[in-house]
C-alpha cells in the first residue's frame, strides 16, 4: 500500500558512478579509506564500464591519475594523457555509455592545488585567469578524445564561459558542461584526496571553494554559471548541503545535480562495519532524501549496487 503512493522514486538512471584511472597501475589498488572504491588501470576500468553498463547506469565520471606531475598540470591536457587514452577506450567499446570527465587541475599539478599557484613568502595565490586558460586547454582536449559532457570542478571565476565558447568554436557544440556551481570548502574531501593523489602540499582550498556558512553565495554562483551556460548545476558536497540543493532546484529549475561525496560513503560504510547502521537502508534513505531535495542526477560511489538495490 505504501508504494502506491510513494511521492519519490529512484531508478539506476539517476545514479553516476565515479572512477579512478591511474596512468601507473597495471592492476587495481584498493583505497583504504573507501571500501570497495579502486584505482585501476585502462583496461580495467574499459572492464568497469562495461559492467556499470550492463547493470543499468548510463554515465560514469572520470577522474585521471598521472604518472608525472608539474607546475602546469600538462598530463591533464596532455593529447595522450590518461584521461584522454580512457575515454577513447572506453567509446571504443561501450559507445553509448555517457562519459563526464573531471575538468581540474589538482591531480595533474606537483603542489597539489586546483589551479596555477603564485608564492610570495609563506602566502600562496592560486591565479584564476591562467588557471581558466589550462582549464579550458583540458576541456578541448577531452572533447577531441570523444567525451560526452566536461566537468569542471575548480570554482575558478569565468570558466564556464571561457570553456563553453572554446568548445562551440573548436565544433564541440554538442559537448555538455556539468558545473561544479556549489562546491564548498568541506571536512568530507579527504578519502577522495587519497583515491585521486590530490591533496595540496601547502595551504589549503578555501580561497577558492566556498564557505560552509554561506547559501545566499551559492546561489549566486550557480546563478552564474547558468548564464556562462553550464547544462547541468551541482552541489557538492550532499546531505551537509541539502537545503542549498532545495533552494537550486527550486529558484533555478536547471538538471541539478549532487556529489555523495567520498568521506560521506566512508562513514556509512564505517558505521556499517561497526553494525550501528543497515549499510542498504542507510544508503536508499539517503539517495531517496537527496532526490527528494530536488537531485535530478546522484554522484555516488554506490551507483553500481543501487542499480541492482531498486530493482529490486
């Protein structure tokens, strides 16, 4: 009786699954702060792909691992680089399978940071306008290796703009850009920092990504990419931000989507172990709350068993 009228359905198409392929590894590596999470190799994760494709899920993001890092991030704009060789793999087999690549500069960079980094003293900068220009080099890059819709995760001011209009001039009009248009400086980044090899040498993110106590900025921001013209609008991280999800989806009404970010799913899945919480009915309470809030689109590290969890 209760499903009759249930308001809020989840379907394996509302989910993202994220994945880590590193240029270094032949196999895969566990991530010890994330059960169940890997590394994994080219050919691996063609491998994973596939078999997110085949439990259901129409999109998987892309997050790349190189061998060599500097000052300018070449790897992630690199012609051949890991990203790059990934998604023409990927294509290669799984040709309609969505693919979003991460568009940052964190783990291709020596110092860790999203963006080029000017040093004065014991104070850093990170430069917007030089960080946007390798941005948008990256964006194209993936573009040409077949990508289906560009992530940008930076929070670097106008990049959205400045990477729609590369990609409609180099004939990429039908490339998507997925905005990372709330992100928030978070406590919940750090297994992800191990997962990605990205945590910064020095300082920390917080000049660029946005204060936890602000809502009104959000929208702001979101506001603004929306102009740029991002295709879809996140809000990163989920359930600590789940009012400013609300407020997007409701002020804007543009595809909105949510990241469960990786420290969120490592708590649920040390709860779990512990036996403090049912890990299926902790996780379906939560995705079912996010798409409640207004998540058309889920980043969860879980897509792969809610696939099979609300088949069922």
């Amino acid at each position: 009786m209760r499903n009759l009228v249930r308001e809020t359905h989840l379907s394996g198409h509302d989910f993202i699954l994220p994945l880590f392929v590193s240029e270094k590894l032949e196999q895969r590596r566990p991530i010890a702060s994330m059960p169940g999470v890997f590394q994994l190799s080219v050919k691996e994760i063609v491998d994973e792909a596939r078999r997110a494709q085949d439990l259901g899920l129409q999109a998987v993001l892309l997050f790349g691992i190189p061998e060599h890092k500097d000052e300018q991030a070449s790897g992630a704009y690199a012609e051949n680089g890991i990203v790059q060789k990934t998604l023409r793999a990927i294509k290669s087999k799984c040709p309609d399978l969505v693919t979003i690549t991460d568009v940052c500069l964190c783990e291709y960079m020596s110092h860790g940071h999203c963006g080029v980094t000017h040093i004065d003293g014991d104070h850093f900068q990170v430069l917007n306008d030089e960080t946007v220009e390798l941005l948008v080099k990256t964006a194209l890059s993936h573009a040409a290796a077949g990508v289906d819709m560009v992530a940008p995760s930076d929070m670097m001011d106008g990049r959205i703009g400045a990477i729609r209009e590369a990609l409609d001039a180099g004939g990429f009009d039908q490339t998507g850009i997925m905005s990372y248009a709330a992100k928030f400086a978070s406590a919940f980044y750090g297994p992800f920092r191990e997962a990605a090899e990205s945590p910064p040498q020095f300082g920390d993110r917080r000049s660029y990504q946005m204060d936890y106590a602000n809502a009104d900025e959000a929208l702001r921001e979101v506001a603004l990419d929306i102009e740029e013209g991002a295709d879809i609008v996140m809000v990163k991280p989920a359930l600590p931000y789940i009012d400013i999800l609300w407020r997007v989806h409701e002020r804007f009404g543009k595809p909105t989507a949510v990241y469960h970010v990786s420290g969120e799913y490592a708590m649920i899945k040390a709860a779990a172990e512990k036996g403090v919480v049912d890990e299926r009915a902790a996780v379906l309470e939560i995705m079912t709350a996010l798409k409640r809030a207004g998540a058309d689109v889920i980043i969860t590290y879980w897509a792969r068993e809610l696939a099979k969890w609300v088949r069922e």
